[in-house]
C-alpha cells in the first residue's frame, strides 16, 4: 500500500500538470490525472470523449468514475501517489464542489493546492490552446481560487488529511514536505 495518497488542486489552467511533472523524475511517485481517469472509464461506457465535455456530465458520475478508476491504477508499490484533479468543478450552471467521501473513498492523506495570481491564470488559459476552458474574468479566477481554497480545506478537516498551500517555483519545498510526511 502507498505511504501516500495526494491529491494536487488547483483552479483549471493554474499549472497543476507543469507542476507534477517537474517531479516526474522521482521515481518513488506514481503520478495519475483525474481528468484522465474519468475520461478512460467514461469512454468503456460510451463512445470518444473529449476531456473537456467531461464538466458537462454528471459529477457523481464522474466521481464515481474516478474512485474505481483510482483503485484499479494506482500502483501500491508506489510511495507516493499524487492525483492531479479538482475540489470545484466549473459547470454550465456553476461552480460545484465534491463531497468529501469521494477523497476518503480514495485514501487522500495529503491535499497540494497550487496557487497563482489569477492574471498570471488567465493568461496561462489563454494561451492554452490545447484546452476548451470557460473564459472566466481575472475577478471570476480569484473567486474560484479563493473557493477552492476553502473547500479543499474543509475536505482535508472532515477527512483528517493535511494540506499546504503552494505555488509553481515552491517544487523543491513541497518534495520534501511529501518525502517528510509521517
């Protein structure tokens, strides 16, 4: 069983896959997307999806989705397993945040909240053209941001996992914060 189970949050287009990637080289983390894992199990149900309509789908679908995807790939001879996802999911009909149990379900110890300024966000958005994101103001990014925030830190309480907050130049800090857990 993995010592760790983290789960790195952040507002769509902060970073979270740069971020993750720079510690791609250790070769103790297995590092597996959400968005990835949902898509994979939505597609044995139906036909292609694109990663991006995946906001458009039942949530509690997805997240169902994503505790068995989880299981079935997370390697339990890994150290540390880090799961690039989401606490508030950007719907048609707005922000929505996960219930804590989807977490629990999975065995998150730990959650990693990737912050940016939300100018530095948008640009990133922007110029993301792989992506079909919702064009949210910079004022519409603080607020998810700032909400975000406050619901990973009210899972992490309900579910007894710890959390620190990050930004993109903080890599070293945050492996050895992971390597240091007890």
């Amino acid at each position: 069983m993995s010592l760790l189970n983290i789960m790195l949050v952040g507002v769509s287009g902060v970073g979270k896959s740069t971020f993750v990637n720079s510690l791609e080289g250790q070769s103790d983390f297995q590092l597996l997307s959400a968005g990835s894992i949902i898509k994979q199990r939505r597609e044995k149900l139906e036909n292609d999806i694109n990663r991006d309509e995946l906001r458009f789908a039942d949530i509690t679908d997805n997240q169902a989705l994503l505790i068995d995807g989880f299981h079935d790939v997370k390697n339990t001879d890994a150290l540390y397993v880090i799961l690039d996802g989401h606490v508030v999911i950007d719907t048609p009909t707005g922000l929505q945040s996960i219930a804590s149990d989807v977490f629990k379900k999975m065995g998150i110890n730990m959650f990693i909240f990737l912050k940016s300024e939300p100018q530095q966000i948008k640009l990133q958005r922007e110029r993301d053209t792989k992506r079909q994101r919702p064009r949210l103001s910079v004022g519409e990014l603080s607020d998810h941001q700032n909400l975000a925030i406050e619901v990973m830190k009210r899972i992490a309480d309900e579910i007894d996992a710890v959390y620190q907050i990050v930004t993109a130049d903080q890599t070293k800090e945050t492996y050895e914060n992971i390597r240091n857990f007890k």
